[in-house]
C-alpha cells in the first residue's frame, strides 16, 4: 500500500513537472510569434514608408544630417590636442570652430542645393568645367600655395580653396551634360569618348603635377561612373582598368613616397616607425576600441600617436572611441546612402538627372570606401577623405553641395513632382522655401533629324533600336506620360489595326 501511494505520488510529481515544461514551452513559443509579428509589421510599416513620395528626399536629409553630427562631434574629439600648442595662445576647440563654422556655411550650401533649379545647373555645367580648368591652372603658378607637400591650395588670409575638390563636381554635372546630348552618336566611339575623356585627362594630368593621388583616384571614379551610367560597352571598363593599374605602377616608379606606400601597405612591418607608422597606428587604434569603444574623449591614438588623426584616419579614431559598434553605424549610413541614391537613379525619368545621381552616390560611396578601406589595411595609403565626418572645409562645402544636389533630384521623381504640385511643398518644403519642381518633358522630336528623347535611365538603347518607342511616345505627353483626354475605343481599334498592317 506505501509502495503504491508513493508510485502515484511520483506520477502526479511527473504530471505537474511535465505541465510546466509545456507551458514554459508554450509561453516561449508564444512570445517568438510575438516578436516575428512585430517584426514582420516593423518591415511592412518601413516598406509603406518607402513607397511614399518624398521618403528619399527625407532619407537624404537624414543620412546627410546624421553623419554631419557624428563629423563634428568626431572633429571635436580628434582635434583638441592638435590644437594645442603651448608656444601661442590658442585654444584646444581652434580646429572644432573652424570646422563646425564650415558645418554651418555647409548647411546653406546645401540649402542652394535643393534649391536651385537643375534645369539652371544644368545650364551653367559649361562655364562651371571652363572654370574649373583655369583655377587647376593658375594654382600651379606662384598664386597657388603648398600644403602638406602638394600645391593644390589658393590661400588667401584665413581662407583656402582646393581646386581639386570643385573639378569634381564640375565634371561630373558637365559630363552628365554632354553624354544627354549626344546620346544618339553614343554607339560610335569618338562621340562617347570625345570631349569628355580628354578633358577628364586634362584634369587628371593637372592635379597630378601638384602633385594629388587621391584627388586622381577620386577624378577617375567620377568619369568612369559617368561612362557606366551612360551605357558605354564593357570592354572600355576592361581597357579603363588595365590603364589604371599602369598608371598607379608608372606613378609609384616615378615618386618614392608613392612606392614607399606600396612597399608598406605589402609589409606593414617592414618600417613601423617610417612610412607604415599611420597604418599600423590605425590597426592598434582600432583594436584597442573592442566592441563598444573606450568612450568619446578617451581615445590615446590622437596624442600624436596617429598623426593628423581629424583629417584621413579619423575613422580609426572613430573605432577606438565608438567601437565597433560606432563603426557599423558609419558603415550603415554609407549604405544608405548607396540605396538611396541609386534608387532616386532609377526613379527618375530625365536622363540627365538619372546619370548625375548614380554619379554622385557611386563617388561619395566609393570616396568613403577608399578611405575605409586604407584605414583598416585593405588598401594603400592614399590620402583620401570621409566624406562628412573628415575634417577639411572644402571637402565639407563640396559634399554638402552634392547631397543637396541629391535631394533636389529627388524632389524630382514622378511620384514626388506629383505629391508636391497637387498637395502643396510639406513641412520642410515650407521651412526651405523650396519651390515646386517641373515635371519632366522630353525634347520635341526634330523633323527629319532622326533624333529621339533619351531612354529611360539614361542608358542607351539597343543600337539597331534607336527610334522612338511606344514608351517614350507616351512620356513626352503632359505629366509623364498621363494622358489629359481619354481615348475613345472607336480611336484606339483604329490604330490597332494600323499597327497591325
């Protein structure tokens, strides 16, 4: 009889320890569901964001806005002991004045950005690459000035200008310019290739005798995104690289410096005091920042342990105060920045806009990854900026200006000129004073010139296909092709059947 009622009692024991295994396995199930719902409605409430209007010229503000703060509180960090100097009187925030000062004359850059019509942007491509030339010119004259061994600098009392950093942008609006323009010849190679091509190789060879690598590179990057947003054949990128590669083994040949980058960047460890101090100085900073980064303010690299650390290493900086936590978050804001531009690219119809676009996001992406990428050893030292967060006060104009010019492209997307027009400017279109953007209307087809309007995205069409499509007969109706009477059905059998013949 014991025995039994101990049996029994072990089963109830069983029964209730069982019961609770299954309901602890059924709350845990339960709340799994719970957070894939949310998560599940958090992606479905983002992806109804994204399809609103104006959600990439929102973008643009945001990711333009946030890396401006982490920039200026990062210049801040970086920069005070560089300020210092215990021979004069200034003060340890001399270098974060100067540069938030530029933040703020940046933000009105950025204002005429948006503003600004691109069809007057457009316009004044030409004069801006003319220009642009003659400063590359003159600042190799004894009006220029030298600045960390390269004479690409007009300084005048506490102002400086870098040419370099304006020919950027020069070409890539200008190059837009002329590939829309001569999109019909663009199959035969000297209408692609000329005169773009040997006035990007002007400007390649001006900067170099300042001499400036990373202003080159970056130079490079914009013509080549031009000629691929263009449609140029890929066996001209094949041609364009084995160039490349040439040209980077003739330069390192020619200047030690440029050969002792090389050499260091193959064996960091070969002159640890010399030429590979600043990036082994990076690797250590960057491994002694772990996961979440020592704090901001406490980083050591910055006592002259990394050299110039606010202006291309600051990304090691970064990484030793955020963390690798602080480094996801630049990395993911520079990615955000390459699906947003590209997505305006697509979304646009006006060819000229298209090709500006991609051009801007690919260089301020790929600037970012050159600069990256030498930071943590994966490629040469070249002496490119971070767009955004460097310190620097024309790199800061310049790249204000393109992400203004970027969000005034995509204030013009259908969607977005649609909403603007028939719902008024929003919030930050009032608090910009920013004026409702034209809808896109392909030139008149000329008569007997066999001329057609661009294909959409800017691209060219197939060679054996160039005349005018049903699509773009339809797009250079009023409106993006929306029709402002309805067809009648008896009009549309008719032409049916005129197709059909």
């Amino acid at each position: 009889m014991a025995h039994r009622d101990r049996d029994d009692l072990v089963t109830v024991v069983d029964e209730a320890r069982d019961s609770d295994s299954a309901r602890r396995e059924r709350n845990s199930r339960r709340r799994r569901e719970r957070a894939g719902e949310r998560g599940y409605a958090a992606v479905r409430a983002f992806t109804a964001w994204l399809s609103r209007p104006l959600a990439d010229f929102h973008l643009i503000l945001a990711t333009c806005g946030t890396l401006g703060v982490i920039g200026v509180i990062m210049v801040l960090s970086a920069s005070s002991v560089s300020s210092y100097s215990p021979d004069s009187d200034s003060s340890v925030y001399a270098l974060f004045q100067r540069h938030l000062l530029f933040f703020l004359i940046g933000s009105v850059v950025f204002w005429l950005g948006v503003r600004v019509p691109l069809r007057r942007i457009r316009q004044l491509s030409p004069t801006g690459i003319v220009v642009t030339l003659g400063l590359l010119m003159l600042v190799l004259t004894p009006l220029g000035s030298q600045v960390n061994g390269s004479q690409g600098w007009f300084v005048v009392g506490p102002l400086s200008l870098q040419p370099v950093e304006v020919a950027k942008v020069a070409l890539a609006l200008w190059g837009a310019h002329i590939l829309v323009v001569k999109y019909n010849l663009l199959h035969q190679w000297r209408h692609l290739l000329v005169p773009l091509v040997p006035t990007a190789l002007l400007m390649f060879a001006l900067v170099m005798a300042q001499p400036d690598l990373g202003g080159t590179i970056t130079l490079g990057v914009v013509l080549i995104a031009l000629l691929w947003f263009a449609g140029a054949p890929k066996r001209l990128f094949a041609v364009i690289f084995a160039g490349g590669v040439a040209g980077v083994v003739a330069l390192a040949l020619v200047a030690d410096y440029r050969l002792d980058r090389i050499m260091s960047f193959l064996n960091p460890s070969a002159d640890p005091l010399g030429s590979g101090m600043q990036a082994n100085q990076a690797l250590y900073a960057l491994a002694d920042g772990g996961l979440f980064g020592k704090g901001l303010g406490q980083g050591q690299s910055k006592w002259m342990y990394l050299p110039n650390v606010q202006h291309d290493f600051i990304f090691a900086l970064i990484g030793e105060e955020l963390g690798f936590v602080g480094c996801l978050v630049v990395l993911g804001l520079f990615g955000l920045l390459a699906y947003v531009g590209l997505r305006i690219a697509v979304r646009n119809l006006d060819p000229w806009i298209r090709i500006v676009a991609g051009t801007i996001t690919v260089w301020l992406v790929s600037q970012a990854a050159i600069n990256i990428g030498y930071v943590v050893g994966l490629l040469p030292v070249t002496g490119v900026t971070l767009p955004m967060i460097s310190y620097g006060g024309t790199s800061l104009l310049v790249t204000m200006l393109l992400f203004g010019i970027l969000a005034n492209c995509a204030r013009h997307e259908p969607e977005s000129v649609a909403a603007l027009r028939t719902q008024g400017p929003g919030k930050f279109g009032r608090l910009m004073r920013l004026p409702a953007p034209d809808p896109y209307r392909p030139p008149a087809k000329r008569r007997g010139s066999g001329r057609t309007a661009p294909a959409k995205g800017g691209r060219p069409a197939a060679r054996r296909t160039r005349s005018a499509s049903a699509p773009d007969r339809r797009r250079a109706a009023p409106e993006y092709g929306r029709r402002t009477t309805p067809r009648s059905g008896g009009r549309r059998g008719t032409s049916t059947r005129r197709g059909h013949r």
